[in-house]
C-alpha cells in the first residue's frame, strides 16, 4: 500500500505527521512518501522518504499512491488513480471565514482550490461547530468524520510531558524560564502579495526589555509568511518559524500562547495554560480583512489586548488573568476540545481500517 503525506505544502508536521508517525510505529508493510520542500527537508527525520513538493516526483507519487492525506490543499495538477482514497485532515478550527466563505480571495484561486476538493474522500473534524462551518466553506456533501485533530494527541499525558522537556532542550530553554509562544494568523494582503512586508505586530524589544531577564519568546510565523518576518536574535528571542516544524512541539514547550485570530488558540487550550490576544487591527479583520464565524469576545479564554504595554502588563500578573479567565476557559475547552482526548490518530485509524 503507498501512502502519500502532504502537509502545509511541504513541511513534516501536523495531523499527516501524527497520524505517519503512529503507522509507522505499528506496521512495516505500507510505502510512505512525503512530499517536501527545500528549505523544509533538513526537519524531516532520516527514515522519511521525500520528494520536491512542487516538483514531477510529486505528481507521479500522487498519481501511484493509494491513499493521500494532506492538511491543506494539494495545489498540483495530478489525477488520482481510480480507488484512490483521499483523506483531508484540514488545520484548523474555523474562527475566520475559510474558502468560500471568505469576504476576499485573489481571482481564480478559489476556483483553483475547488479542483482539490473534488478529489476528497473524507474530510477530517475536531468537533461540532468545524464541521458545520468546513462543511458550509467547502460545499462538502461527501464522508466526514468528527475525529479530533491527530496533531494534538501529543497534548495530552502522558505524551505531552515527554514532549515538552525534549522540546525546551533541544531550544536550549531553561526549566525555570517562563515560554511565551508568540503565533499569529496571517493578513490575506500581505500573504497573497509577497511583495508586501508582513510586520511583527509585538513589539519584540519592549517585550525584552521588560521580561527578557526570565522570559523566554518563541515566535512562529504563520507557514503563508514564513521567511518574511525580521526578527533579531537575542538570548531571550527565538524565531521558530521554520523549526521546530511542528507548531505542536512548540505548544508543550510554551507556558503562555499571545495569538490573535489563529486556530491556534483552540489547539492550547487543550493545555490549559493562559492564552492572551494581541488584536490591535480587530476592526480591520472582521470586517474588511476576512471576517469571523462567531463572536469570540464574549467567551474568549483570555483578554483582548491592544498593545505590547497591554502584554506585558497581562505577563506580569498571569495568575490574576487566569483567575479571571477560569470560566470562559472551561466553557470554551468544553466546546470546542471535547474530543482531543489524546485518541484521534486512533479513531481516524480505524475508521480508515489502518
């Protein structure tokens, strides 16, 4: 049986990783093949065959392979084999408006992207409201399963644990640090016109010259504008952009996640830790920008907040933010985490008789 694994175009990472790492682990009989790109390949493990992800070995992988599973769109002109099954485990939990739904999209692109989506199989969902929206923003009438994300298994014990202390030593992190994940999503503008800079909406030297003496900040680009962020080293200060390559590694490292309108914040709130919310152009994003399926504010897990001053401060007195907080958390994980239980990668298995 060959298998071939796509994630965001091109990285080891994700649900494909998860669910790769856990076949591999049980069976020696299945052919996997991943699809990568250059400036990804040093992060793929020994043991992982690769191939160019935008290149013809990618296309022939594809159009041999009996059983694709990507997390995004697989943007190629393949034709898949008859009795092919493809499985689209998708990135995410719907907060902005996604494919169809979007208030802006570059001309044809969506059209483009509707090529992939007629070749799904089973379109993978972590609870409730994704699947109502997914369906919705894809017009998917076809197999679906409400699954949890294998990518988050790695969140819950006794995984997580194990995980985080390989993390935070292989990026060199002392125990007694305190990790500020810094994750948010991307702008439509900036990431469709790679002419355009895409600014770090934290103001990194305020926040080092306020907590750098014992904390310590990760910044991960969101992966349509890796490689065009400035950031400047500092013995406090990493950009984890590229790697680790897997932004779940970086959840059981991290102490505190400060996103914005990333999916993100659904994905650490299976960690329970405080999740702070940077969204100086609120405004601008849900109503011109991309827009929301839901209103988040009225049961956000953490403050909104408009500036690094607002952050710091938020920092300084996390157990006063979590305090306040420890409701709308609860209610918010019970919504929307319910069935990241740490068996995904297992329920999705089975379903697929794997």
């Amino acid at each position: 049986m060959k298998i071939v694994w796509s994630s965001f175009d091109g990285r080891y990472s994700d649900s494909p990783r998860a669910l790769y790492e856990a076949l591999r682990s049980r069976r020696d009989d299945l052919e996997h093949t991943w699809l990568a790109k250059a400036e990804h390949r040093s992060t793929f493990p020994d043991h992982a065959t690769t191939v160019d992800a935008a290149g013809a070995e990618a296309v022939a992988a594809l159009e041999a392979a009996d059983l694709v599973v990507a997390n995004t769109h697989v943007r190629l002109p393949w034709t898949k084999r008859a009795g092919a099954t493809y499985v689209q485990t998708w990135h995410g939990t719907p907060l902005k408006t996604v494919h169809r739904d979007v208030l802006w999209a570059p001309d044809g692109l969506l059209d483009e992207l509707d090529e992939d989506v007629a070749k799904w199989d089973l379109l993978l969902s972590p609870n409730p409201h994704s699947t109502r929206y997914l369906s919705q923003a894809f017009r998917w009438t076809g197999a679906l399963l409400e699954s949890g994300y294998p990518r988050n298994d790695v969140l819950s014990p006794p995984a997580h644990d194990e995980r985080r202390a390989e993390v935070r030593a292989r990026l060199g992190i002392e125990d007694d640090r305190t990790v500020v994940l810094y994750a948010p999503t991307w702008r439509d503008e900036e990431g469709y016109d790679p002419s355009r800079p895409v600014p770090v909406r934290l103001d990194v030297e305020a926040f080092g010259a306020a907590l750098g003496e014992d904390h310590t900040l990760l910044v991960r680009a969101h992966n349509m504008v890796t490689g065009r962020w400035e950031v400047t080293g500092a013995d406090w200060l990493q950009d984890v952009s590229i790697e680790p390559s897997d932004v779940a590694d970086l959840y059981t490292a991290a102490d505190v996640l400060i996103t914005d309108y990333s999916s993100v914040m659904f994905d650490f709130a299976v960690t329970g830790r405080p999740i702070l919310f940077l969204v100086a152009d609120l405004e601008q994003y849900a109503s011109v920008t991309r827009g929301f399926y839901l209103d988040l504010w009225p049961q956000a897990p953490g403050p909104q907040l408009r500036d690094t001053d607002e952050v710091v401060a938020a920092l300084r007195d996390l157990p006063a933010v979590e305090k306040e907080f420890s409701e709308r958390y609860a209610a918010f994980a019970a919504t929307y985490t319910s069935l990241e239980d740490g068996h995904a990668t297992e329920r999705v298995l089975d379903h697929l008789g794997l």
